[in-house]
C-alpha cells in the first residue's frame, strides 16, 4: 500500500524553482529519506506533504489526500516535527504531551510517550532549559501524541551532537520497528544509511538519484577497486600482464584495479605476485553514499532554496531572489 | 467546529507559562500598582492644592477706626480654597520679585485702598499673570470675586440693606463626593493596563511563533487559530480583572479614591483585553519579522498611552488632540470607566460600550482573517 504518492510536484517562489517536477512514491511501513544540500528543496517537498504549503503543480496524495484541501483531517493522521522544533518555554515536555492530546482529543500516558523518545529524565523541565537533543526529543514525543501511521521528520538530528544524534536514530528504528511510516529530510549521509529504506537525492529542485542506499552507489559509484599499496612500475607490470583496467596514484603510491568481478582481484594479486616485486597493505573500497553524493549534487550548497522556504527569517530574506 | 476544550487546553499552557515568566507577570500585575503608587503619590491631594499669589500691599492708610480694608481682603483671599497669599515687601521692585521667584501670579494692592473704600473712590487692583498658566484664570477669577464681594459689601453698608445677596453659592463637588485626582487617575491606569499587557505580549508572541515556526506546528493540530486567540483573549481578561481588583484596591485603601464599583464596569474589562489581544495579533501578523512588529507596534500603542485619558484627562488638551483622541480605540474605555466609576454617567457608559463592541469586533475579524497558521 503506498503512503505517498507525489508526480511532477511543482512548486516556485517568484524566479526560483524550489522544486521543479519531482516524483515518487512511498510505501506503508518504509522509511524514506530525502538528502540535499540546503536549499535542494527538501523542506518545501515536505510542508507540501504536510498540508503546510500549497503547491503549484503536479499531485500529492497523502494518505490518500489531498494535503493542502484536507489538511484539517490529514493533520489528525500523521506526525510532523518541523525544521529546528520549537516550543512554548515555560512548558514542559510532559505538560507538552498533556496539551497535544487535549487538542487531538486522544488519551495517552504521557510517560508511556517520554519513555519511548527517552526522555523521562527531562519530563519536568521547562523547553527553554532543554537541550538540543531533548527538544528534538520533546517534537518527536508530540509528533507521536495522536499515534499517527505517517511521520514527517524534517532534519530531526541537525544541530546536535554525535550522542543525541545515535538517540535520536534509536528512537526512529523503534517507530520503524512498530511499522511507522516515516519520511525523512536530512543532509546527513550516515543518517540517511543507518535509517532508510530508501533515499532520493534532491539537487536544485529535482530528484537526481532515488533507491536504496546500495542501489545509487551501484548506480552512480564507480563500482568496487582493488588498491594495492606499491610502485608504479608495479602498476604497469598488472596492466600488461592481466586485461584489468588499472590507474596509479603517485601522490598516495596506490595502485587501482577496478573490479569488474570479483575473481578480478585473484588475477591481480597474481600478477602482483608473479612480478616479484615489493607490494604493501591491500584492500578492496567501494564509492561510499558521500562519494556518490558528491558527484551527483553539481554545486556547493546555496541557500536560495532554502531561503525562500523561510519567509519569516528576517536575515535570510532580505538576501533572497525575487 | 470551535471546541471549548481545546481552547482551555491552550489556556491552560498559555497561562500557566506566563505565570512562570517573571517579566510578563510584572508587566501584568505589578507594573499598574506601581504606577498607581508613584501617580498617587506625586498627585496625592494634587486637585485641592492651592496656588501661591504674592500679594504686595502698599496701603498706607490712615486706617478710620483702625479698619484695614487692605489687610482684610487679603486676609480672605489667604482664606479661600484656591489661594495662599504671600506677602512681598513693599520696598521690592514687585515685576522683578515674581521673576526672581520664577512666580507668575501676584496681586499689587495699591497706596490708597482702604481711603477709597471707604469715601467711595474707584481704585485699582493689579492683578499678574501668565495667561499660559493654567493657574492664572484660578487667581484671576478668585480675586474678580472677592472684589464683588467687597464692592457689594460696600453698597449694601452704603445704603443699610440689609438683604442677602440674590445668587448664593453653595460649594459642591461631582457626583456630590469629594473628587480627587486619584480618581481619575484609577480608570486612566486600568486603561493603560488593558491597553499595554495584551497589545504587547501578542504583538511579541503572534510574530515570534511566526518566526520559530510555532504556528505552523500548531497548524498541524486541530487547534484553530480562532481558538487559538480565544484562549489568549481570555487569558487578558482573566489578567485584566486581577490587575483592576488590585489597581483599585491600592487606590482606595493607599490614597482613599472614590470610585464606583459598579457591573457597568465588566464589558470594559473584557471588550478592552480582547480588542487589544486582537490588535496586538494584527500588528504581528502583517508584519515581516519580530522587530519590525515591535516598531509598528510601538507606533499603535504610544499615543493611546498618553493621548487617550490615560494619565491627563482629554479636556485638559488642545482642540485638535481632544479630536484625534477620538480614533484611538483605548479612549472608549477610559471615557467608559471614567463615566462608570467617577461620574455615573451610565448613558455615556452605554455608548462608550457600543463603540468599542464593534472596534473589537472589526479588529477581531481583520486579525482572524489576515492572519495565517500556514503560508502558500
């Protein structure tokens, strides 16, 4: 059953198209992530989602909704902690969980929920004491009051340090492990693979990559290498006698033997053996999702897209294009 | 669609997250009491105060029968309620006197006064005076009495009647109490809290939620931005009713005000909260940022602090600020409580009701419309 479906969604703000005909479909109980730098257009993808902002083209169902029409009957059904999650002070994240289900009219045990964010210890303390981690915490234990079957985290761990980030990833497996829907945004490559089923890489407002994690390094890497630590007449004497495609590397003295199978790395080491000379550490690397990354989103980050998805900032907008 | 629990949900987080903030509970509470006090203080008695006149006598007599008439005028005006004479040396250079003593009202009794009284002579009083001062027209019109009174006096001796003057009057004051500044000052200040506590606080909070994204993240629970305000509108009126049962209190027992306590009072102390509940929410929301949202509301919020009958009462200012005081929205409520608890004027009450009823009701619907949980 799919959660989500979205085609040829269009949305510009003035000049800028922030997302420029975007597709895809998200299945019940899979995690999806969507990885951009900033300004890719991840965050106005999913306020879209969310009912937040109105799109200007294509089609979005959530839930079998329509977002921005139905967002009054959508909102009881998912779970949204937005960018940067702020709340009310002088309120305590057990107060705060009290208040959710008051307005959705649900019954909850409020330690039950601070229990399964871990987030017992701080029930009592006032937002504005909490830290980083905690006030993330604090949004995902609130985007879970109405116990919704779809969960939007928009770069739930950004900000915060490696610890309150590996909490935060605990308490996601355990929402997928209760068969959660979750959508995530996130520029962190390691979250994106430690969480998804599945990723699309955004890049000015389009999908330049979608899959699993190993699908698009596939897809997109340069495949498996043998690196043989050595000389380069090393290199040469593996490139006459074998058919493998091999590079040297002066700078790191490393010789690259990419794989086309497996057994390929047996033929070089033979050769390698065979020639008689002097060879070091070896070992077999594949492009990570970073490297892959890195070559799919074509510029450094900008903050156009971003921006304009920020219309409050005062900062940001008075740098924004119009 | 509007839900009574989820707006006292809100309330409940609302307020109680207020009251654990120290500065908004002194702005609420505190701050109005302190005002009363220092206002109190400084004005206490401030409306039976006497102007000082200096008087210089140059009578020199002869006295007949040691009858100082010179002395006896001046005698009753020191005994009026209006003035305390002074007396200046004859010697002085009397122009020069008053500046040296920065005093702008003072009497020169002339060399033949009390002759001329009695054989009947017309003599002349010099009376000095700024006219920009709202104390001369008081020293003006005290002495102009008392020298009818002397001059009737004079005829009534002259001619042996014996009847009473025709036109007597008897002393009294409004609403047949004794009237003080304190009392007018008590509604002004209620007015100024009701203005500034909610005009402030939702001016801050509508753009800051704006700005964290807070709103949004309310707009993704079944919250309704109506409710939303009606929970904050409550929460001023709750405030607001705290803050008069305090204002008042200080007032009566600090500086023993007479004010009517009267149920003509309550649409004003909760129309007032919510138009400037709504008013401060407007402000935040159409405008860009928190800072600019602090400007314009500053811009709305400083005339009617000091324009609308606040600290001074309107007639004490010129023609054209007595006018533009009637577009600010806070001067109906301090006609209204004015008109409730000073003088009783209940008809006046009713129409200072009627029109800040539909100034609420027009800013509340602008401030519900224009303002936005969710952006496009």
């Amino acid at each position: 059953m799919l959660s989500i479906e979205v085609s040829d969604l269009k949305k510009h703000y003035g000049n800028l198209k922030a997302v420029d005909g975007i597709s895809f479909t998200v299945k019940s109980g899979e995690v999806f992530g969507l990885l951009g730098p900033n300004g890719a257009g991840k965050t106005t993808t999913i306020e879209i989602m969310e009912g937040l902002r109105e799109r200007d083209g294509g089609d979005v169902k959530v839930l079998g909704l329509n977002p921005w029409k139905k967002g009054y009957e959508l909102h009881k059904k998912i779970g949204v902690i937005p960018q940067e999650f702020t709340f009310f002070e002088k309120t305590t994240p057990r107060e705060a969980i009290v208040y959710y289900a008051d307005l959705f009219n649900v019954k909850v045990n409020p330690d039950e929920i601070l229990k399964e964010v871990l987030l017992e210890e701080s029930a009592k303390v006032n937002f504005d004491s909490l830290s980083g981690g905690q006030k993330q915490k604090t949004g995902l234990a609130l985007s879970l009051v109405n116990s919704p079957e779809l969960l939007f985290l928009d770069e739930p761990t950004t900000g915060l340090d490696p610890n309150a980030r590996r909490a935060i990833w605990e308490v996601i497996r355990g929402l997928k492990a209760k068969g959660k829907t979750i959508i995530l945004t996130t520029h962190y490559l390691d979250e994106a693979q430690q969480l998804c089923d599945r990723v699309a890489i955004m890049d000015h407002g389009h999908i330049v990559a979608m899959g699993t994690t190993e699908e698009i390094i596939e897809q997109h890497g340069s495949g498996e290498r043998l690196e043989i630590h050595g000389e380069e007449k090393l290199a040469d004497y593996i490139k006459s006698n074998t058919d493998l495609q091999v590079e040297y590397n002066k700078a790191k003295r490393e010789i690259l033997i990419t794989l086309r199978k497996k057994i390929d790395a047996l033929a070089a080491l033979a050769a390698a053996e065979q020639s008689g000379m002097e060879w070091g550490q070896i070992q077999t690397r594949q492009d990570s999702l970073d490297d892959v990354f890195v070559k799919l989103v074509s510029e450094p980050a900008t903050e156009q897209g971003e921006m304009a998805s920020q219309e409050t900032d005062a900062k940001n907008s008075k740098k924004r294009r119009r | 669609m509007v839900s009574g629990k989820r707006i006292f949900s809100d309330f409940k987080v609302f307020s109680r997250g207020y009251l654990r903030n120290k500065f908004g509970l002194f702005f609420g509470l505190v701050f109005p009491v302190i005002l009363i006090l220092i206002f109190g203080a400084i004005f206490a008695g401030g409306s039976t105060g006497k102007v000082n006149v200096y008087a210089q006598n140059l009578d020199t007599g002869p006295f007949p029968n040691g009858q100082n008439i010179s002395a006896a005028f001046l005698d009753q005006l020191n005994a009026s309620s209006t003035i305390t004479v002074i007396t200046v040396n004859p010697s002085e250079n009397f122009s020069k006197y008053l500046a040296d003593h920065s005093a702008s009202d003072g009497i020169v009794i002339p060399a033949n006064f009390t002759v001329n009284y009695i054989t009947g002579h017309q003599l002349n009083l010099t009376v000095y005076g700024n006219p920009t001062s709202s104390t001369s027209g008081i020293v003006s019109g005290t002495v102009g009495g008392y020298a009818n009174y002397f001059n009737l006096n004079y005829f009534q001796t002259k001619y042996n009647d014996t009847t009473p003057a025709i036109i007597d009057i008897t002393p009294a004051n409004v609403n047949t109490q004794q009237t003080k500044y304190i009392d007018f000052l008590i509604p002004g200040l209620i007015g100024f809290s009701i203005l500034t506590s909610p005009m402030f606080s939702l001016v801050n909070i509508s753009s800051e939620y704006k700005k964290s994204k807070l709103f949004k993240q309310l707009s993704l629970t079944p919250l309704t931005k109506m409710e939303w305000l009606a929970s904050k509108m409550i929460w001023y009126i709750v405030l607001t009713i705290a803050g008069f049962l305090l204002m008042v209190g200080v007032g009566i027992f600090a500086f023993g005000a007479h004010v009517a306590i009267t149920p003509w009072l309550i649409p004003f102390l909760i129309l007032g909260p919510m138009l400037f509940a709504a008013l401060g929410m407007l402000v935040g929301t159409v405008t860009k940022n928190p800072e600019t949202a602090g400007v314009i509301g500053n811009i709305v919020t400083f005339p009617m602090m000091f324009l609308a009958g606040t600290f001074f009462p309107i007639s004490s200012m010129p023609q054209y600020l007595q006018t533009f005081a009637h577009v600010l929205p806070l001067f109906y409520v301090t006609e209204g409580l004015n008109n409730a608890m000073v003088y009783g004027n209940i008809s006046g009450t009713i129409i200072d009701i009627a029109v800040l009823g539909i100034i609420t009701l027009v800013i509340f619907v602008l401030a519900v419309k224009l303002f936005k949980w969710r952006e496009d």
